[in-house]
C-alpha cells in the first residue's frame, strides 16, 4: 500500500485510494455535520416535545391517535439521531440528542401504556421495560428477532408464529 493503491477484492484500484481532501472531508464532516445534526435533532424533538405537553388539551378521543403519531415521529427522529450518533466521532453532542430522543420515547410508551387505550405494543415495551430487559434481550428469550420486537412494539402486523412467541413474552413479562 505505499503506492497509495487499494486493493478491492483482490484487485488494485487506484480510485479507491484515499486523498488528502477526502480526509479532510471526513473530518469536516464530523465537526460541522455532526454539530448540525445534533441541533436539527434537538429543534425535531423539541417540536414533538411542545406537542407531548399538550396531550391534556387534546379532546379524549382524540389522544390515542395523537400519541400513536408522536410515536411514530419519535421512532423515525431515533432511526435519525442512532444513524448520525454511529458516523460521528467525538461527537457527544448527537449522542446526548440520541439519549434525549429516547428518553421523551420511553416516557411516551409508559404513558400510552397506561391508558385506557393502550395497544399490545404500548403494554409490550412496558412490561419489557419493567423488567429492565433490552430488545435483543427479550427477542433472544422468545426466539425471535430485534426487529420482530421493535416491530411488535410498533404495532405492526406480524407473521403469526412471531405474534404467538411475542404473546407469549408479554404474558411471561407481565406475570413476573
């Protein structure tokens, strides 16, 4: 490699040898996008947050819908936040946002689960959550996937047999 050629696959490629301009990319990037996206993920949740502490003025049977978008909204603003917090580099900023995105999540859930309306998904993150038991760590117990978790969390529709194992979850989490 002291020609400064990568090899891909076996083969050299000079194309994919790194310049000094694309260093110098890289590290502008994470001191200038990563402050960014920090704040672009504050302002986000920031707006999500003005619109939780509004819940109480929304009409009854209309705040299960609403909580239901916020959620929404607060998965996708995570999606985000833990896309840019695993690229950044010295960073703290994006993480603190990250950290903050699931907080406001986790006390929204807990809220939803407690209501009259609650979802299996909302009772599901709130049993898990009780037993202070990760995703990964509440799929493995069951055998299923993450994403079959944050999926059953989310309430979307799942493959009879990951519905059954994650009932089977909630029961078992809930009983404790």
């Amino acid at each position: 490699e002291a020609s400064g050629v990568h090899e891909v696959g076996g083969t050299p490629h000079p194309s994919s040898a790194p310049t000094s301009g694309d260093v110098t990319e890289a590290v502008t990037a994470n001191f200038v996008g990563a402050p960014l996206m920090a704040q672009a993920v504050q302002l986000a949740l920031s707006g999500i947050g003005s619109r939780v502490e509004q819940l109480d003025a929304v009409p009854v049977d209309r705040q299960h819908a609403v909580v239901t978008e916020l959620l929404a909204e607060l998965r996708n603003l995570e999606h985000v936040a833990a896309e840019a917090a695993s690229k950044a580099t010295r960073a703290p900023s994006v993480v603190m946002a990250l950290s903050e995105v699931r907080r406001m999540y986790r006390t929204l859930m807990l809220r939803a689960a407690r209501g009259p309306q609650a979802t299996r998904g909302q009772k599901l993150f709130a049993v898990r959550d009780r037993a202070q038991l990760t995703v990964v760590e509440a799929a493995n117990a069951v055998g299923v996937t993450p994403a079959d978790v944050d999926a059953a969390e989310a309430d979307q529709v799942l493959h009879p047999s990951v519905e059954s194992a994650i009932e089977g979850l909630r029961q078992w989490l809930g009983g404790r």
